[in-house]
C-alpha cells in the first residue's frame, strides 16, 4: 500500500479538501496519521468539521491515526459535500469512494466500515479486491432487513420526514444510549447540522433496504468483524451472520449498548481493529525511540487529550474512566516516552505529527 498523497501533519483542525467524482460532484474528503491507508466510509449522515469538534471522537481516531493515514469523507448531499439531485443508494457510494481514493492515488487500502458504511465496504471488498487489503466492520449488517421490524421501520421514516428534530433526538438515544446527555446532545445537533430531512430519512430507507448478501460469499480480504452484544440500532445477529458467512472472518464480541464506537468503551474497539490491522503489516516490530508502537490504544487516547491540555479528571471524564486511572495512564506513557512532565507528552504528541510533514 503506497503512502497516500495527503500524508501531512496532522492538524488539530484536520483541514478538509475536496475532490471531484466523474459526474461533477465535489467530494469533501479529510485524512489524518501516517502509515498504510485506512479508509472510512461515512457511517450515517456526517459533517467532517462538526464532528472534529467532539474530543471523544478525536480520541478514537488517535490511536488508529498513529499508525495508518486515515482518510475519511463526508457522503453527497451530507456536510460540506455537494448535493446529490438523485437517490442515494450503494452505486453512489461506491462512486464517491473510488472518486476518493482514486483522487488520493490509493492503489491498495484497508477499510474500516462503520453502520452503514460496513455494506457499503462489503461491496466495495467484493466488487475491487485487488485493491483492499484488510476489511474492518463494526456494527455492520449485510440485510437491512435485520436492522428493525416493519412497524419499527415505518415509524421512524415518518417521524424524520414530519420533525427531523424529534427524529434526531430519538436517534441519538438510539445509537448512544451510553452517552452522557451532552453528548446525545452533540450528536443531535451534528445530524440535524449534516443533513436535511428529506436526506436523512433517504439514507435511513437505504439502511433498511441494503442488501449486499449475495456479495458475501466474494469477499477474499482478511476480515474483522467488531460488534456489542447490545447494539441497539444494529442488532448483534446482524454482525454474527457476517462473521459466518464470510470466509474466514473474525468475530470479536464486545460488551455495550451503544451503537456508535466512541461512546463506551471505545480503547477496546481500537484495541482490536490495532492487532488486526497489525497482523497484515510488515513483520518488523523494532521499536523507534519516539514510535507509536510504544503505546498501547488507551494510553495513545490519553496522550492525544493531554496533547490538547486536558486535566486528568477532564480525561476521566471523555473516556468514562476514574480520575485516578487516567493519572496512571498518563504516569505510565511518562514512563514509556521517558519523559517527566505533561507538556512533554503533549511535545512527543506534536513530533509525530511534524515527522509527517511533507518535504
């Protein structure tokens, strides 16, 4: 997997850039890290400068942004990319994400599919393997009619066509039952912010509706499988029928309710998508002195918040741990870096990011 051209500094920001699909619609597309390309497909509606704004969606991306490039974007019609004058459907996507990665010049990546953006790299992984390396799904389905009974369907496309307030609020209880109430309110305002509800009730129809099954049996890239037991929008069935009917694929069952990754505990997603995605690297695990392979997930989170100036108990807080853990994790990576102070951490945080800086 060649190095992608959008290998930079990480930005706190992480500046958004645009692209361009072959009928003319401009992409906005975002990467972040260094190494192999990880591509992540937009999991429900997104808005790639909203959603940065959210310190525990930053952390769960740091980690995986210490070792691969992360390139992420929103889907048409959704944040900062264009309209799409048609239905959105799984063509579409697959569109947007060769236009992309095409635009990226990635001849070979990993994917990590995500809700909505699991079927989408499904098709993806069965219609161009020769391109994909690993494929990661979490809290994905291959049968949107898994996902809710009819009843259950038509009521929740009623309630977000007629009040995409209400609707977004019961989704945000729906995907993060987890959540603390100002984070089910972030997310609320982020899907009435990313998307229009007409658009939002298309996207929720196309969830139903999907239907990669019969693209299964296609899929050759090594898979991971990552699902809660108590998903509430995507039942567990869903995710253990994909590890089953994929060849060779790994199930990795987790304990939560949540839906969406970052709410929870989230270090043990990362935790396993980091030894999959390693398991496909280079055999070499010499360490540099300054290396993210130092870190274990948890403890690259906490450097990320120390790196932002957060106070152990601001970190407790966005990770959903005590207080004085999140003083032992940031002692031990002063241990690990050998360093003495916070504001080394947070220095050793940036160094990563200007080793990535373009010549």
């Amino acid at each position: 997997m060649g190095p992608p051209r959008c290998r930079e500094a990480p930005d706190p920001r992480r500046p958004v850039r645009f692209c361009t699909t072959p009928a003319g619609a401009r992409v906005a597309y975002a990467c972040m890290g260094q190494g192999p390309p990880l591509v992540v497909p937009a999991a429900w509606v997104s808005h790639l400068e909203l959603q940065w704004q959210d310190p525990a969606y930053r952390a769960f991306f740091a980690p995986l942004s210490a070792v691969r490039t992360v390139v992420q974007y929103d889907r048409l019609g959704c944040g900062l990319s264009d309209p799409w004058p048609q239905a959105q459907g799984l063509d579409s996507d697959l569109t947007v994400l060769q236009a992309v990665t095409a635009h990226l010049e990635l001849e070979r990546f990993d994917l990590l599919g995500i809700s909505l953006g699991a079927p989408v790299s499904i098709a993806a992984a069965a219609r161009f393997p020769e391109r994909l390396g690993r494929l990661v799904l979490y809290g994905g389905y291959a049968d949107g009619s898994q996902v809710a009974a009819p009843e259950v369907r038509t009521a929740m496309l009623g309630l977000v066509r007629a009040h995409w307030g209400l609707g977004s609020e019961l989704l945000a209880d729906v995907f993060l039952p987890d959540g603390a109430a100002g984070t089910r309110a972030l997310f609320t305002r982020l899907q009435r912010a990313a998307a229009s509800p007409r658009l939002a009730a298309d996207l929720l129809a196309q969830c139903y509706e999907i239907d990669v099954r019969p693209l299964l049996d296609r899929v050759a890239a090594p898979t991971l499988v990552v699902h809660r037991r108590g998903d509430r929008a995507i039942p567990y069935r869903a995710g253990r029928d994909l590890a089953a009917r994929i060849s060779g694929a790994r199930l990795v069952t987790l304990p939560g309710d949540s839906h969406v990754p970052f709410v929870g505990d989230a270090a043990a997603i990362v935790r396993a998508v980091l030894e999959f995605l390693e398991d496909g690297s280079r055999p070499s695990r010499e360490r540099r002195p300054d290396g993210p392979a130092e870190l274990t997930p948890r403890q690259l989170q906490v450097a990320a918040l120390v790196a932002e100036g957060m106070t152990n108990r601001q970190i407790g807080r966005r990770l959903g741990i005590e207080e004085r853990s999140a003083e032992g994790h940031v002692e031990r990576i002063r241990l690990r870096l050998g360093v003495t102070s916070r504001a080394q951490v947070a220095a050793w945080w940036g160094r990563r990011g200007d080793a990535q800086a373009p010549e």
